[in-house]
C-alpha cells in the first residue's frame, strides 16, 4: 500500500510514522508513506494555499489549485490501478473499524489535511471520493486525524499482525474486547480472576465472552444492536439488565 499525506504542515506528521509499529511497517515494506508539502504546488512567491471566502465570512478557505495539482500529480506517479482520495473532515462519515478494513485493502490512499475552515467546495466535488471525520469535535486540522486513519488501517495490513489477533480485537466484531490481565496473580490486593488461572479453556472463553458482553453493555449499548448474540448470550445480558434494575 502506498499513502499520500498532502497537508501544509508536513512536520506535524513526521513523529507518528518514524516509531513503533508502524515504522517497522515501513521497514518491512508493508506500506508506503509519503509526507506531501501542498505548498509545492503553489506558483506564486508567496506559496499560498488559502484566500478568504466569497461572501464573507471569518477563516480562510484551502484554495482548489494547489490541491487539484497535488491530487492529480499524486496520480500520475503511483502504478496503483486504482486511488482513493480522502478528506479529512469533521463533515464527514464517521470512521469506524469497518472502513479501516476497507481501506487496507486499496493499493493507493491519497489523504487530505483540511486547514481552517475548510477546502473549497470545488475540491470536495472534484477530486475527493471520501470524506471522513474521526469524531463530533473540531481539531486545529485534519493532520492528527489523517494520523489516526492511517495507524487503524495500516495495521490490518497482511503481515502486520496476527490474524488470531487481528479477530479478537474491539470492534472486530460489534462488542468491546474482554479485560485482559498478566502477572504478577494479585497486586495491591487485587487478583486475577480465578477461573483465567484455573486452565480451562472453555471456562475461560465463556467468560471473556460474558465479560465483552457485559463491557459493551455498560459503555457502548449501541453496538449490541450490530452483534450475532446466541440464546446463551441474550439470557445473560437479561440477567445484567435484572440486576441493574
């Protein structure tokens, strides 16, 4: 996979993809990131990338040329047979687990880092196939978000982590992940549970499955609705719900 980050403040995303294990992504060749300068498309001395809105109004608005310029330079020099090219936005859909795993399967993303108070419209209709936000808040810019797409999706790549892991993650499925714990068996006078050191296997699966259902039931009610619940499952989220009554 190849992704192109085009923003006006390339320095801001330098940190996040030279650690971890996303660089050891890059290393191993699973992906490609590019920090891209809009400003490199500019023509005039001042390298300008906004002007104020027509009609008025405060903020400045990201001027179209320098994207479209930027966009379709991107293009031409990938072999991918297919890009996408994504705003980030706080108008748009929201992200979700489910759009990183489409996404990890294109072979180009090129990322737009809205600024100010956004990009002229021409942009959004002319070059821009998704928009995504990764929350109802407004953030300085859209490099932080573009940040976090690109951490969600690289890592359901081939190659970067198991698929066993991969599966049991939140949101692989629409619940929340179980509590996990490791040692030392009792700190500060908390223990592990006992059925997790007991090794029964089904035992143990039975609970980390109450327990995801239970976690999703007390903070995200809304993804229970998304999720295959056997007979089994549904009598104990009644019994949570009895209980809490």
């Amino acid at each position: 996979m190849k992704i192109d980050l085009v923003t006006i403040f390339p320095g801001i995303l330098e940190g996040p993809f030279k650690e971890s294990m996303i660089k050891r992504a890059v290393d191993r060749n699973l992906v490609e990131i590019n920090l891209v300068d809009l400003r490199q498309y500019t023509h005039d001395r001042h390298r300008q990338v906004d002007d104020t809105p027509y009609g008025g109004g405060c903020g400045m608005i990201l001027k179209p040329e320098p994207l479209f310029e930027a966009v379709e330079d991107l293009k031409n020099k990938t072999a991918a047979n297919r890009t996408r090219v994504i705003l980030l936005t706080p108008q748009g859909h929201k992200f979700n687990q489910q759009m990183a795993r489409q996404l990890s399967g294109e072979e180009h993303l090129i990322m737009i880092c809205g600024r100010y108070e956004g990009v002229d419209e021409r942009v959004r209709s002319g070059i821009v196939d998704i928009e995504l936000s990764i929350g109802d808040y407004v953030l300085t810019g859209g490099e932080i978000a573009a940040a976090v797409v690109v951490d969600a999706v690289v890592r359901l790549l081939p190659g970067f982590i198991s698929e066993e892991a991969a599966a049991n993650e939140s949101f692989s499925e629409p619940l929340l992940e179980h509590p996990h714990y490791t040692r030392p068996p009792e700190y500060r006078d908390m223990k592990v549970p006992d059925v997790l050191l007991s090794g029964n296997h089904g035992e143990i699966e039975k609970w980390r499955r109450q327990q995801s259902l239970k976690r999703t039931y007390e903070r995200r009610p809304d993804l229970l609705e998304q999720a295959e619940l056997s007979t089994e499952d549904m009598e104990y989220l009644e019994n949570i719900s009895k209980s809490n009554n």
